[in-house]
C-alpha cells in the first residue's frame, strides 16, 4: 500500500510539472498604455518589417533594436504613452537599418543610459546617424562581449553570445541576450542565423536557454531558429516581429511548422499588433489581449 501511495504521488509531481511547464500564459484584457503600471512586461512592438522589443523592470526601462526610422513616431508614443522618460539601455543587436532606424530620434529625445552594440559600423546611413546621436548626446557606449551581464531594476540581462564577429553576414553578428526576472524569461537573438545559434549551442550558455518567451530569430526566417536551438530554448510562447505581407514571407512555413510541431503557440506582430507580457513580483507571466 505505502509503495502504491509513493508512485501516485510520483505520477501526480510529475503531471504537475508537466503542466506547469507547457502552460501558456491566459490572455486578459488590458489598455496597452497600462503595461508601465506593472513591476515587469515585454512588449514586442508591430513596426512592420523590423524589430523592437521594450522592457519595463521596477520602473526601469530599456530598449532592443528600434525598428524602422519610419516605426518611430508608432515606438515614441508607445514610450510616452507607459511613462517612460529614460531608457537605461538600448541594445542594438546588430546594424540593419530594420533593427536601429529609429534609434537615432530615440537616443535624442529620451534620456539614454548607455548603447550597448556589436561593434560593427558599416557605412550606411542608419549607423551614421546612430553613432552621431551617441556622440552628440554624450551617451555611453558600449561594445559587447559574451558573458556581459546588466542589471534593470530586479531585472538581470546576459549577453550570451556576440556574435560571430569575423562573419560577413551581418546577420550573423548579432547581439543575443536573455533576460530575468522573478522567475521570468525572454531570449533574444536579433537577426542570428543558423551558424550562430550553432555558437550558442556550443558555448557557456548552452545550459541556460531555457526561456518563457522566444522573440524568434529574423523576422521567423528559416535561415534562423534551428530545431535545436528552439528545443534547448523550450519556450511557452514565440514571437514573431515582421511586417504584412513582407517581400521575404516571413515568417516561414517551415518555422511555423517547427513552432506547431514542438507545441509552441506562435503570436506574430503583423496579424496581432503589439504583443505584451506583464507580470507582478510573485505574479504568473501574462499576455496582454
């Protein structure tokens, strides 16, 4: 008798563990300027075919990738409308003009802590202008390397990989990061491709991928977010930022595929709009509807 109790407790952790793992967070209705008002949220902002993700943390903010120049005003007013007067950092994962087109009028109009990016400074247009706003405003920049770890609030972000700097494809050169807080996680990898996601895999963070939330690789392209990569992740949702109806069909079916395959609910920014998740300290992850 006691060793038939003993097993169906056993059966019983492990199907709550089960569940607790593969729970998605329950969308509940709320106004998307209301995000600031909570101790934690990601908000993964619809900027078309690009990427911009802004996270709040104990009333502290930051910034990864900006999106188009022609997202700004759409990302200010998401800004403005949650409070956000300074932004501790700005992470730009790598140098396309779809991830800091709009960083230059943020970095002047928002009191900014520090640039964190990836050293690369192709002669473009967009990278001018960043470069020249951090100079002008006298913000701090810094290039990074893997393993570099920033504090936000409660909030702890870790650089896991810089890329891989002597590619050619800029892509590849990403800045990728996961964050922390409360229990919570989200992994961002910019633009990296395959060969990157191989580095992480390979390096000290292969252990530590696990994540709630999975702002997929390039736009859900299929040049990106291996089936290895998306298993050491495990996330309970993915996100995918792209724009309708984008030249490059992103996001792949092949992704989507992975994505359904592995029982990942996908939210895409081109048929959903801004996707935000919030949370209380103590408090279930939760996204916004």
């Amino acid at each position: 008798m006691a060793i038939l109790l003993f097993i169906s407790m056993l059966a019983c952790i492990f199907f709550y563990i089960k569940y607790r793992r593969s729970k998605v967070p329950e969308p509940i209705p709320v106004s998307e300027n209301a995000a600031g008002s909570h101790d934690f949220f990601v908000a993964v902002l619809d900027v078309g075919q690009g990427s911009c993700t802004v996270i709040g943390a104990d009333g502290k903010y930051m910034m990864v990738d900006g999106g188009t120049r022609e997202s700004t005003k759409k990302i200010k007013t998401f800004l403005d409308e949650n409070g956000v007067e300074r932004l501790e950092y700005i992470v730009a994962t790598h140098p396309h003009a779809d991830h800091i087109g709009s960083l230059s009028e943020i970095i002047v109009s928002y009191d900014v802590g520090m640039v964190i990016h990836n050293g690369k400074k192709p002669d473009t247009t967009s990278v001018s202008k960043m470069f020249t706003a951090t100079e002008k405003t006298g913000t701090e920049q810094k290039v990074a390397e893997t393993g570099d770890s920033f504090s936000l609030g409660d909030a702890e972000f870790t650089i896991i990989s810089s890329g891989i700097e002597d590619s050619e494809n800029l892509n590849d050169t990403s800045l990728s990061l996961r964050l922390s807080y409360d229990g919570k996680s989200i992994m961002i990898t910019g633009d990296s491709g395959h060969e990157a996601e191989e580095k992480i895999l390979k390096g000290p963070y292969r252990n530590k991928l696990k994540s709630d939330i999975l702002i997929a690789g390039h736009h859900g392209s299929s040049d990106a977010n291996s089936k290895a990569f998306v298993k050491q992740v495990n996330p309970r949702e993915a996100v995918i930022s792209c724009g309708k109806d984008n030249d490059y069909g992103h996001p792949h079916k092949e992704v989507l595929a992975l994505f359904e395959k592995e029982k990942i609910p996908v939210r895409r920014t081109d048929t959903d709009g801004n996707i935000i998740y919030f949370a209380d300290k103590g408090g279930e992850l939760t996204r916004a509807e």
